[in-house]
C-alpha cells in the first residue's frame, strides 16, 4: 500500500488505494497527482466538499485512501443524501490506526483499511462489527469476496470488500521475447538496466520471497528465509535494477517511456501510460504473486451511524464501483461489469475469480503482528527493508 | 535591535511572532527532544529515559548519515559556488542587467519544487532533451542512461532547484559592497584579484554562509529528489526518519534520527563558518 501512496504521487494517488501492495510507500507528490489533485480538488468543489455544510447535512469523518470517496459520490449522491464528507486521505492503514488510536475512536466514522491488515485493526479493537441487513449491496458481492479472510471474525462482518487487485510479473510484449513466467526472470541478463522495483514494502518482499523459497504463502517466512529474501532484493537493486520507482504510477511512466520493460506490476500499470501505453502483458508466475483486497469499514462508536450505513451500502452500488474502475481497479460486484467499457472488463478476469486467486496462491496475509517463536514478524520484515534501503 | 526591544511598544510588536515562535517551534521542538528518548514497547510509549536511540542511529544508520552528509555537502558547495558567480556578475560585471537579471531569478521561484524536478527527469531521460541531442549529432547511438537515476541527477536537480534561494542572499550581500572601496583598491594599485578576496569576499562572508546554510539544511532534510532521479543506491536518512514515524511505529527512533542530523548539520555549518573566516579575510 505504500504504493499507495505512492500513488500518491502519481496521477493515481487520486485513486489510490490499494490493499497490500500499498502499504508504506512514501508519498511524494507527481506531476499526475498534482494534476489529479486539482482536478480533484475542483470536483470537490463542486460537490461541495470542503463547502460550508448545510444546516440539515450529516458531516461524516472519513479517513482513507483518495478517490474511494470520489467513487462513493458518483452522480451526487452524496448531496443527494444530505450527506458532507470532511476527508482526510492517508498513506497506509497505519496512520489510520495511529489516528484512531489517538482519540478517534468516537470521532471517525468511515475508514479504508486493506483486507490483509485487518487483524491489525481488529487486534485494537478499532472496528464496529457491521449489521449487513443495512448494507443489502452486500449480496451483489462476488462470492469470491464476500468470505475474504480478515473481514469477518467469529462471524461477525467487519469491514466490506470494496475493490481487488495484485501484482503479477509485468512486461512489454513488444520488447520482450517469449513470456516471462518466474520472478526469477528479473535476472535475466537481457533486463540489466531495464527493471525497476516500486517502493512497496508488501509487494517486493512477498514477491522475492516466493522467488527466494519457491512458495506463495510468504506471509510466514523464517528468519533464514527472510535473509535470503533480502539478500535477494539487494542482489536485485544492485545488479539489475535501473532505479526503486517510488510510486506504481512512476513504474507506468517508466514503462511507457521504455525505460523498463519488466518489474513486478499492478494491473492498473498497463492502462496508466494512456495514449502512450506500450503493449503491456502480465501473469502470476509459477512461485504466485500477492493479491489485496480494499475494504470500507466504520470505526468503533462512530458518530454517524445511519449516515455510515448509506455510504457503506453506496460502496457497492454499481455506480460507485462502476467509477472504481475508471481508476483501474478490480470492481467487487457482479452487478457493476456489465457497466464497465470492455478495456475495463478486460483488465481482471471477472469471470473465474476463484482460479485466478488460486493460481496466485491464494489470498494474501499480513506477516504476523506479534512473533509466534517461528516466523519473522512485520516489524522484522520492515528491518530487512531498511537494510535493503541503506545497501 | 537590543536597545529597541527595551521600548514597551517595540517588544508589543515582537510579541506575537516571539509567542507564535514559542508555540509552533520551540514547545514541539522540545516535545520531540523529550520524545527521543522514550522508548516503544509493543507499539506503546514507554517514557523511560534511555540513550538507545541514539546508539542506534550511529551504529546502525551511519552509512546513510554518510551518504546524506556527503551529498549535502557537494550540493551546497556546487550551489553557492554557481550562485556566487550569478550574483557577482550582476553586481560587478554587468551591474547594468543586475536588476533584470535579479528578476529573472525571482521569476524561476515560480515553478514548484516537483515541477523542476520532474522537468529534470524529463531532460535526463532516454528520451530527453540530451539524450535526443547527442544522438542527433551522432555523438552516441544508444540513449545514456547514467544522466538521470544516478547521484549526478540529483546533483543538478537539486542545484536547480536551490540556485534562486542561494543567489537572493549572496547578491544582498554584494549590493552592500560600495564601489568606492574596489576603486579605491584599484586606484592604490591592487590586481583584480587581490581586491576580490581582500574587499568583496570578506564583505560578503555573511551571504556566502547563509546561501550554503540553506542549501546545505534543505538538501540534509530531502529525500523525494533521490527517490525520484537518484537511482537505487542514493537513500538518504529523510527516507528513514519518515519511516518511523510511519509504519515502524516508533516515533522516539525518528526524533533521535532528526535531532542527530540537527546537531551534525549544525558541527558541519559551524566548520564552514569557521572555514570561510579563515579563507575570506582581508591580507
């Protein structure tokens, strides 16, 4: 998710959000954020954002990833609703724990945590568990998504899926011969130089630890593996790689000016370049690659309740996932594909969900929080990245 | 200054910015100071009093200091050096076009800090502006990648970018230098030369300190250029004190890891000082 804010930094911060992948990328801003954010900026104007609320409008907290509330308002429906958003955008689930556990509990209302990080959240009890008799988009769900580990507990709902994606290995077909299939083609002496890797803690490590071990579930690495792991991203940085992009968005440009022509990719990286787009193919190579899940969740003892609920429902409504896929993302209910232009339909395999999460190893999972005895935890995972940044 | 504060109506006047000073800089400043050494404990602050953190920004990040410092260092000096010579020709050479050329400077503070930056990627690239030239000459036949994603990228991208803070001081300074004094040297019979480092340089001592102080702390404190055109091996210790405050939870690391690179900053600028006294004074 770091990425995310990286994206941030691209054009894509607008939108950005995304699960994992982007998670503590930092968040320079980019001519296209800059761009978008004007753009973004007028359209909140207009929509009243940031506007004097009206004397009957419900004033709701939001504290997530840019766009995902632009999507919630697709054809007014806020205003529609007598409903302001005051928005504030963050650069990774953590500063919505930091900012929650700093006295918004009772303050928030609406929050975007990564489906991956959710036992983070819950681990605090920062959540409220969700009535989904409110929320009846719910059932238009794809299936796939309505059991996505980390948003139930116990059975009870905690956040909703929202939209999906991952990071396959991405290439230029134009440019490159045949069809790359392992991570391990990074390494392939023709790409010298012409590779790069984005910022993003989640998606580099987990992607060069199934290098490293062969295996997809890398959210549970030994201390050995996790060596390996980041000897293997150094060797990568050193010997291959032409830069570290710090933003999805600037891996698109880079593979739209041809400056690379391989890197691990997020589906929305191929349609970015616009009309400069190259001729961009992707797969889930043999060791698998991660894949996210965006949420909308209410935090605990929200003020907004009912206003909550609407947005939370709105999130599905095909409309508002509709607009999740002009930013390139992976729309999270049936109902919302036949909205989509056939470039967007084209983008995910909406129709074999459950093969394409299989093929990639299943869904993606946090590193632990907490050390079990035997594996490496996030914050010796962030250590490794750290020594990874400083080689 | 002193003097004038003594008046009741004159330290009225001082008052809200000494107060807004006092509130926004100082009490912070002094909350992060105590922050660095606290401790996080499971994601929790322990207030123990403990000199760990800066154990572990010295042994741990030294590397990083080293290259943050190195590069701070050659991006000050190559900006007051350009800087000094733009201000000197203004002044001395062509006073005529100082003014327009002074505004001229102003005018570039207009582009943004990302837009300079992004234009230098643009001009460094496989497909910039150099790259296209050479090739059209026949000078190369493959684009050079090494211009942009390398330190020398970040070089001139930030001496750019630092070029009109940096001149705005240091032609200041030469514009309180009478001409009087340089004639008078000429008339005596000094060499150019000599009337350069015994009249102008001494004189102007105080804007060649502030124009390297202030590319030299904003270059310390960066970390988006290098991230942007430095390539992969150019992380510099803002990378990593943006890192604790963030997703290593551990904000007492990060204040340790700021307030080192205070002190340091200020040894390195107090070295200059010292340097240039030395240097700069009349024979």
């Amino acid at each position: 998710m770091t990425a995310e804010r990286n994206r941030a930094n691209d054009r894509i911060l607008p939108k950005a959000g995304s699960g994992l992948v982007h998670f503590r990328v930092p968040v320079p801003m980019t001519r296209r954020s800059f761009g978008k954010g004007m753009l973004a900026a007028g359209a909140a104007g207009a929509l009243g954002f940031g506007a004097r609320p009206a004397a009957a409008a419900t004033e709701v907290r939001y504290n997530g990833w840019q766009g995902l509330d632009a999507s919630v308002d697709a054809g007014g429906w806020l205003a529609k609703n007598d409903i302001t958003l005051q928005a504030t955008y963050i650069n990774s689930n953590e500063e919505i724990i930091a900012a929650a556990q700093a006295g918004g509990i009772g303050q928030m209302d609406i929050v975007t945590p990564d489906a991956y990080f959710l036992p983070a959240y819950l681990a605090g009890d920062l959540l409220q568990e969700l009535d989904l008799s409110r929320i009846p988009n719910f059932a238009n769900v794809f299936p796939q998504f309505q059991n996505s580990p980390g948003i139930s507990k116990d059975g009870k709902y905690f956040a909703l899926p929202n939209y999906w994606g991952s990071c396959p290995l991405m290439w230029n077909a134009d440019l490159v011969q045949g069809t790359p299939d392992s991570w391990h083609d990074l390494f392939r002496p023709e790409f010298k130089g012409k590779t790069a890797i984005v910022e993003d803690v989640i998606a580099a490590t987990m992607s060069f630890a199934m290098a490293a071990t062969g295996r997809s579930d890398v959210y549970n690495l030994t201390q050995e593996e996790l060596d390996k792991t980041i000897d293997l991203l150094i060797k990568f940085k050193k010997e291959q790689a032409l830069t570290i992009a710090p933003s999805w968005g600037d891996l698109a440009s880079m593979f739209a000016n041809e400056e690379i022509v391989i890197a691990i990719g997020w589906e929305p990286c191929s349609i970015w370049g616009g009309a400069d787009a190259k001729n961009i193919k992707w797969a889930v190579p043999k060791e698998g690659a991660i894949n996210f899940v965006g949420c909308f969740a209410m935090v605990r003892d929200a003020p907004n309740v009912d206003a909550d609920y609407l947005i939370l429902n709105q999130s599905l409504a095909p409309e508002a996932q509709a607009a999740n896929a002009n930013e390139a993302f992976g729309v999270i209910t049936a109902d919302a594909v036949p909205l989509l232009t056939p470039e967007q339909q084209a983008l995910y395999p909406y129709g074999d969900i459950p093969s394409y999460f299989e093929a990639s190893g299943g869904a993606t999972r946090l590193y632990p929080i907490e050390s079990d005895g035997t594996h490496v935890t996030y914050d010796q995972v962030l250590d490794g990245w750290e020594k990874f940044q400083r080689a | 200054m002193a003097l004038a504060l003594r008046r009741p109506a004159h330290t009225a006047l001082a008052a809200p910015s000494a107060v807004f000073f006092l509130v926004f800089f100082v009490a912070p400043a002094l909350h992060l100071l105590l922050t660095s050494f606290w401790q996080m404990r499971s994601y929790k602050l322990a207030h123990d009093f403990t000199l760990e953190n800066y154990i572990e920004v010295f042994t741990g990040y030294w590397d990083s200091i080293l290259v943050t410092f190195g590069m701070a260092i050659v991006i000050a000096l190559t900006t007051t050096a350009v800087a000094f010579f733009f201000a000197y020709s203004a002044r001395f050479v062509v006073p005529r076009w100082g003014n327009l050329m002074l505004a001229l400077v102003m005018f570039t503070l207009f582009g943004g800090y990302l837009t300079k930056i992004y234009a230098w990627k643009t001009i460094l690239g496989p497909s910039g502006a150099i790259n296209s030239a050479l090739i059209a000459t026949g000078a190369i036949e493959q684009p050079i990648d090494m211009f942009l994603y390398s330190p020398v990228a970040v070089v001139v991208a930030l001496t750019h970018y630092l070029l009109p803070l940096s001149i705005l001081p240091l032609y200041g300074s030469l514009r309180s230098i009478g001409d009087q004094s340089v004639e008078a040297a000429c008339d005596l019979g000094a060499r150019r030369w000599r009337s350069f480092f015994d009249i102008i340089l001494p004189q102007c001592r105080t804007g060649l300190v502030v124009s390297f102080t202030l590319a030299f702390l904003f270059t310390v404190g960066d970390y988006v250029t290098p991230r942007l055109v430095g390539g992969p091996v150019t992380s510099m210790m803002g990378v990593f004190i943006q890192n604790q405050f963030g997703s290593r939870f551990n904000p007492p690391l990060g204040a340790a890891m700021s307030f080192s690179i205070i002190a340091l900053s200020a040894l390195v600028i107090g070295f200059a000082v010292l340097l240039l006294t030395r240097i700069a004074r009349p024979r």
